[in-house]
C-alpha cells in the first residue's frame, strides 16, 4: 500500500468542508454551478440533496475528461441529477455562449459554487471585478454564492511573526505541513502574490492574498452580500456535532472509538482556509 503524504488528512477535512457546505445550502431541485469544477470529485455530492441540476465550469480539458468519465460511471440510482461540463475561464470566458444550449441560463442557477478557487482572480481590479460579475449574472436573485478560500487574516497573521522589515525577506511563515511566502514586502488591496507550498510532494501554488473587506465591499457593488465567512477551525468546531458520520465516511479518521484524531499539522494547514457565503441580492 502507497503511503499517504503529510497533508492527506488536511485535503480529506476540506473534501468534508465541502461536503457540509453543499448540505447546508443546496436544496431538493437546486440549480447549481461549479466555478473550476476540476476532475469530477465534486459532481456527487450534490446527489444526497437532490440537486435538479450541475453544471460543471472549468478552463481545462485534462480536467473535464476526467469529470464527464466519472460522472458517466457514478451509481446515480441515489438521486435524478442532470449533469453537464462545459469548458470556460470563471473569469475571462464568455458565458453567454457557453451557457447556451445548457440545462439552465444565466440568472437561473440556485447556488454558484468555488471551492478553493476565488483567489486566483484577485490578481488586479479588473479580473475581480470581472469574477463578480460573471457570478451575479448567474444567480438568480436570492441566490448563493458558496465555497472557500485561504483565509487572508490567518495568513498574513502567521507571516507576520517572524517579518523584520523592508530591509530582510519578504513576509513569510511555516507550519509543520506547508510554508508561505510572499513575493514582496508591500501588500496591496489586488495582486499581493505569494506561494503556498503544501508537503504533499507537488509544486509550490501560486495565489493571491484576498482582502476580506476589499471582497466584502466589491461583492456589495454586484449586488452580493457577505452572510457569512467563517475559519475553517472554527467551521469545524461548528458543523462535526452535525455532519460527525459525513467526517467518518470522509476517512479523516479511520476510527474515532479508536483514538483517532485530526494531527496538529493537518489542523494547522485545515486553519488556513475560510469558508463563505454571499446572497444576491433582489434586483432594484
């Protein structure tokens, strides 16, 4: 049997976050997209609550293979759910042509979902602004946007404990699973690039930092409003009371009888992220 890497169980508590997230805010019959949907281990988890309809929006071909071949070889006896993948840039593609033909249109879809995706537009005002965009047009009003991200708060905090000024390095931080480091020592509201390196035997990530309130009041500007963001440590203090045999099946713990635990890395790497949820808001 192949070892697992270090961050396995770090990987395996975001799977979960995802999860309760799509329980928490998809309903029976929801229209859903899926913002970088990636390979397909996405589109069942919107089987258990009997979503009406996915749509899964990625910029690669070597992702949307994989997806469409999943999905075509998913037990869907659970649930009806109609299923398409379409391939388009969240932030630069053009949706009206890639929506055509589609189960649903723009303006329609319950819930747009983006997991682990939304700082790579944060690169400059304009792809921001364009990402916000693209979502409103998506969502009906009263619609949600849901997912997550890096956590900007828990990441500059942990960067800045050992900064000593322009004269040095630039901002960076580890723990025991990962390191960050960003590319210079000013950090603006867009493009405040650094490197999450994860010890899981991949290249280092390239990000940009997403300023909460930056976010909060950009969103606002496209008719969608914060309801909630929330640390993933704090996301898990609230939700395993709830979801606690969703963590079991994940496989973050083999046995919690057993003295399983969640390792102090794997929580450390867990605690860079932040879930959210915005609302569109109803049209003026």
């Amino acid at each position: 049997m192949s070892r697992k890497p270090p961050a396995w169980q770090a990987k395996r508590l975001l799977e979960w976050a995802k999860s309760v997230l799509v329980q928490l805010t998809v309903k029976e019959n929801d229209l859903v997209c899926d913002l970088w949907c990636g390979p397909g281990a996405n589109t069942p988890k919107f089987l258990p609550v009997k979503a009406q309809f996915y749509l899964g929006l990625d910029p690669f071909d070597e992702c949307l293979g994989p997806a469409k071949k999943l999905w075509a070889e998913t037990d869907k006896q659970e649930a009806p759910l109609e299923a398409d993948f379409r391939k388009l840039d969240p932030v630069t593609g053009d949706y009206d042509l890639v929506f055509d033909g589609v189960g649903a249109q723009l303006g329609e879809f319950d819930v747009v979902t983006c997991f682990g995706k939304l700082q790579i537009c944060w690169g400059s005002e304009e792809s921001a602004k364009q990402f916000l965009h693209n979502v409103a047009s998506v969502l009906r009003p009263g619609g949600l946007l849901v997912g997550f991200m890096p956590d900007s708060e828990a990441i500059w905090s942990l960067c800045q404990r050992g900064y000593r000024g322009v004269g040095g390095e630039p901002p960076h931080g580890a723990g025991d699973l990962f390191k960050v480091r960003f590319h210079a020592h000013e950090q603006g509201e867009f493009g405040a690039r650094y490197n999450l390196q994860i010890n899981d035997g991949k290249n280092a990530q390239q990000f940009f930092l997403v300023h909460t309130h930056t976010l909060m009041e950009l969103a606002l500007v496209y008719g969608l409003e914060l309801v909630e963001m929330t640390n993933m440590s704090s996301f898990l203090t609230d939700a395993s009371p709830y979801f606690s045999e969703l963590l079991k099946d994940s496989g973050v713990l083999a046995d919690l009888d057993n003295g399983s635990r969640i390792g102090d890395g794997a929580m450390e790497l867990f605690s860079l992220y932040c879930t959210f949820v915005f609302r569109r808001l109803e049209d003026k």
